[in-house]
C-alpha cells in the first residue's frame, strides 16, 4: 500500500513547456514549505543521532577508569597483602533527556489519522505507542500501559523524552496506516467513540500475531532509517526499502519485510502476514 503521507516536493518529468501542467503557485508554495519542514526535521534528527553518539562515547570513557578494588590477596605469611587493581563493571548510562522535536512534531501530525486517537478517536492525542508509531488519548493511553511495556511502549509527546530511533518510529508509523492493517485483517475498532473510549474489546488487537508482525516490522523499519543516514522523508525510506529488497532477489532469493531477509525463512510468530503489512 503506497503511504499517504507528507512527502519532498516532487518534481515535474515533461519533454517541453507544452506538456507542462499549468501553473499553481499555492501548490508551489505548499511543497516549498513541506520540503522546508522536512530539511529541518533531517537537521533536528542529525543533531539528535550526534547527541546520542557522544553521550554514549563520553560514558564508555568514564567506565574503562580502573579503580581500586577493597579485595586484597595474601601471598604468603611472610608477605605483606597486596592490593590487586581492577576495573569495576561499567554501570548503566544515564539516560540522554531529549524532547521530541518541533519539526517533527509538526510532520507527526500532518501524517493521516494522526490528529484522532488511534483507537477512540478524540482530537488532538498527545500520547503514543512507539511500538506501533500511532498517536493516543490521555485515557487510551493509560489503557495501552496496561497491556505493559513489550506490547505497547507508551510516552508522552510534549512530557518524556526521546531517542532519535522512536522518533522515526512515529515519523515512519501512522494511525491510519496501523488502523489499514487491522482493518485488512478484520480487526476493525469501534466507531462509536464512547463505546470504544469503555471497550477492551480493541485491545485485543494489539495481542494477536498480526500486532507482533507489524510492531517487530516497524521496529527493524525504523533502524533501517536511522542507519540509511538523514532522513529523507516516508517516501524516501520507501523507496530504500523497496530498492535493498529488489537488490536481493538479483542475488536469487526472495525477500520479506524484515530487511537482509528470504522468503525461506521461517518466521514461528507470525507466517501468515509477511506479505500484508505495509510500512
């Protein structure tokens, strides 16, 4: 399913100026603004990568310190004790504390269905599942916590903080392309926003194998994006992902979502939606 999403300014292929589409300075100016936001978020992601890479630098040089160690070994009773020096194991960094960023925030809401709760449909969600990309009411957002932490990672968009790889998470994810693939599956939500708002009953979807499918691809997605270097956009990333694969099936196998993949491969978890998920 091709993305309906914000996107770069894309560009005219004619032969002459006959053939071109007649002007429309609005829609000029629209895709101006579109490719100025998403330059701005590729810098603010960028700046967040580099963050990220020098805090976790500066703590591996903090841990390889030798300190001395209170153990003491004894010869011999003739010999004084000695002090042995060694290395203590390297605590666990302190997390970076990065807020999500004003670009992408902006280009989060512009992708479809982002501006309703993925599963009631209240306006203006300020919550999200990273693991899904999809954006949640203050209440669905409590609901989601309860399912815990590896079927639905919950945080606040303008409250928590953030790491460069679940912001692309959420820029390459969407609430209308999460609800696409339930609904490909039969898996529809209420529409009745009250009665879903009071319902587990679409809760259900996020435990079946289709959701551990689609969060497993989405995650792998995203770390594909954060190594492919700035960030191009949804239809970039696409295209990406659609170039690595074809470069597989050169080499005489088939591929899969999952990026480096064939199509021999047994996936235990979820077989029967390798070919329905769209990212």
């Amino acid at each position: 399913m091709p993305p309906r999403c914000i996107s770069p300014m894309s560009s005219t292929n004619s032969s002459s100026p006959s053939s071109s589409p007649p002007y429309n300075g609005r829609k000029l100016k629209k895709d101006d603004a579109v490719s100025s936001m998403l330059q701005k978020a590729s810098q603010e992601l960028e700046h967040m990568r580099q963050l990220e890479k020098n805090h976790s630098q500066h703590h591996q040089q903090s841990a390889s310190i030798p300190t001395i160690s209170s153990t003491k070994s004894i010869l011999d009773s003739s010999m004084c004790s000695l002090t042995a020096v060694t290395t203590s194991p390297p605590a666990a960094a302190a997390p970076l504390s990065q807020r999500f960023p004003p670009a992408c925030r902006e280009i989060l809401y512009d992708i479809p269905g982002n501006l309703r709760c993925v599963d009631c449909q209240a306006l203006n969600p300020q919550w999200a599942s990273v693991t899904y990309g999809v954006l949640l009411c203050l209440r669905c957002s409590g609901r989601h916590r309860g399912l815990g932490v590896k079927k639905s990672f919950v945080r606040s968009i303008d409250m928590d903080s953030w790491t460069q790889t679940q912001v692309l998470a959420m820029l390459e994810g969407g609430n209308a392309q999460l609800n696409s693939f339930f609904h490909r599956h039969e898996m529809l939500h209420h529409q009745n926003t009250a009665l879903a708002a009071n319902s587990d009953d679409d809760l259900h979807r996020y435990q079946t194998n289709a959701a551990l499918f689609y969060r497993k691809n989405l995650a792998s997605h995203a770390d594909m994006v954060r190594e492919a270097g700035l960030y191009g956009g949804r239809e970039e990333s696409r295209r990406v992902r659609a170039s690595e694969a074809g470069g597989v099936r050169e080499k005489g196998k088939g591929t899969t979502m999952g990026r480096g993949r064939s199509a021999g491969d047994k996936d235990t978890a979820a077989p029967s939606y390798r070919s329905s998920v769209s990212m």
